[in-house]
C-alpha cells in the first residue's frame, strides 16, 4: 500500500479557479485559496491560479492583495464574444486556459468552482498513473438521464454533437438522491491530465453547438437548460474521448453541496462539515444567521468568519 501511496505522490499537480468582480464571486475564490492553504495538507503548497475575465471590469484592489498574500497567481483570459452572457460559460472557458497553460509544467490540474471550500486534505486528487479523470457525479439528477429511462431528446442531441458511442454509457449515482443515472459529471470539480487536452475539447464543443437552434427552445422552455449546458456538453464529451477505465469518482467527501444538507437522507450525510475533504456552497455566509445553521464545529465556523468581508 505505501508503494502505492508513494507514486501517487510523485505527480505534480496545479489548483486553478475563476473569480469574476463581484463581492460574493471575490469573497468565494479568496475561501477556497485560503482553506485550500490552511487545510490541504500536502497539498496547501501547491500552485494556485485564479483566472479573472478581461472583458469584465478589474477585480478589486483589496482581491489582488489578498491573492498575492497567499501566493496566488492571478491569470487574465479572454471570452469568446458570443458567450460572455451565457451561464458558466467563463467556467469553461477559464478551465481550458487554465488547461493549456498547465501543459508542460505539471501532471495533474484540478479545475475548482469558487463556490469550493478544502477543509482537509484532498490527498484523492492526486490520481494513480493511468488515470485521466477524477470527478464527482452531480449533486440532482435535475435535467439527468435516469439510467433505465429513454433518452430523452435533450440527452439525444448532446450525444449526437459529442459523438458519444452507446458502449461509453455507464451508471452513476447522484450524491444526494442516490439515485442511478447515466453519466452526468459536477462541472465544478474536476481532475484532468492536461496533456489530454480534454477541457479545451470541452470548451471547442461547447462553443459549436450550445446556440444551435435545437437548444434553444430548451432554454426557453426552462432556464435550467441553460444554467446547466456546460454541465452536459462537458459530460459528452468526457464520453467521446476518455474510456471509463481512465476515470475515477472520488469519495462522496469530495465536492458536498452544503446546500443541500438538509435534503440529503443518504449514509454518506456527514455529522459536521469537518467530515467532508471539499465542499460546495451557496454564499451561506450571505444569511446572517449562518454560524447557527452550519452543520460545523466553532473552529472551522471562526476560522470563516474571520476571513469573511466586515459589513
């Protein structure tokens, strides 16, 4: 086992994020920098980047303080002009820069929404050598396919652009239903092999298919669609390009929606937050009672508190 244990560690790895210039977005990417420096263990060395969009306005002065304080690297990128409006698309687009930026230089890039909090270490992101994908299933099957439901026409036209080939299809189960599903990957967490150039094909696809005619009406029937079409374009082509036995899911631990804590009747709902190795959240910090409500221990919910903006 410490054989094992010490070639997982000999793989270099990079952190990147996304921070737009808004005070929740800022408040978010400066939590995960900080926990992941605080708590990350082997990890909390590692390099971090943060991808900002040039076509939006700076992100503040106190931000750009603070990310060079915790020796973050602030890395402007650019929008494709027909997407700046459309819903997580600077996600896409900053994790194929951060991608192709990470070629060459390290083995592994962990691709993290701002909204992600490292609470201990994420020794899992170091993938085992012949392994392309950590990721964990998304949280609802919402807009997900059941996996002894039909396709339904959505899901049709995704595989169809992706060219995803039926044999690649395979269960999974959603982390707060527990309930089976065809593939459907968490956007926000994610570990790739840069050299697979798997997130730049992600952004490649997404920009040639996400306005065709067919998807509009789908945004127009329910704006979830488009909230979620970066979710599904990037499941598709997960499909067409890496065989299963080139990904791995990480333990439930990883990537718990703080959310939905209420709603999650599963034996994987931790007593207290310092269960989880990463979590996603809402801006929790938003709702002034939120020290009460936090399932979490005094030390962690000082620890947020002291790093939160004072009204």
């Amino acid at each position: 086992m410490a054989q094992v244990r010490d070639t997982i560690e000999e793989r270099s790895v990079v952190i990147a994020t996304i921070a737009h210039p808004t005070s929740t977005s800022e408040t978010n990417a400066l939590l995960l920098t900080e926990s992941m420096r605080a708590f990350g263990g082997s990890l909390s060395s590692a390099p971090i980047w943060c991808f900002t969009p040039e076509n939006e306005s700076p992100v503040s002065a106190f931000f750009k303080r603070r990310l060079d304080s915790l020796d973050v690297v602030m890395v402007p990128f650019q929008m494709a002009r027909k997407s700046r409006e459309f819903a997580f698309a600077g996600h896409v687009h900053a994790a194929a820069n951060a991608e192709s930026k990470a070629m060459a230089q390290v083995e592994l890039l962990v691709w993290l929404a701002p909204n992600t909090l490292v609470l201990q270490e994420p020794r899992n992101f170091l993938l085992q050598r012949g392994k392309s994908l950590g990721y964990r299933p998304v949280h609802h099957k919402l807009l997900g396919s059941g996996i002894e439901e039909p396709l339904d026409e959505f899901w049709t036209l995704i595989y169809e652009h992706c060219g995803v080939p039926e044999d690649q299809v395979f269960a999974m189960r959603t982390q707060i239903e527990d309930i089976p599903i065809r593939p459907y990957f968490n956007a926000g967490s994610l570990i790739v092999e840069p050299d697979t150039k798997i997130l730049q094909t992600w952004l490649d696809t997404f920009l040639r298919i996400f306005q065709k005619a067919e998807y509009l009406r789908f945004y127009n029937q329910d704006k979830r669609y488009e909230i979620f079409m970066h979710q599904a374009v990037l499941t598709g082509v997960f499909l067409s390009n890496l065989a299963k036995k080139r990904m791995v899911e990480l333990p439930p631990s990883y990537n718990y929606p703080l959310n939905l804590y209420a709603e999650d009747k599963t034996k994987n709902r931790p007593e207290s937050l310092e269960d989880c190795v990463t979590i996603r959240h809402e801006g929790f910090y938003e709702d002034s009672k939120w020290m009460e409500k936090i399932p979490a221990r005094k030390l962690l919910k000082d620890w947020i508190a002291e790093r939160l903006p004072q009204a």
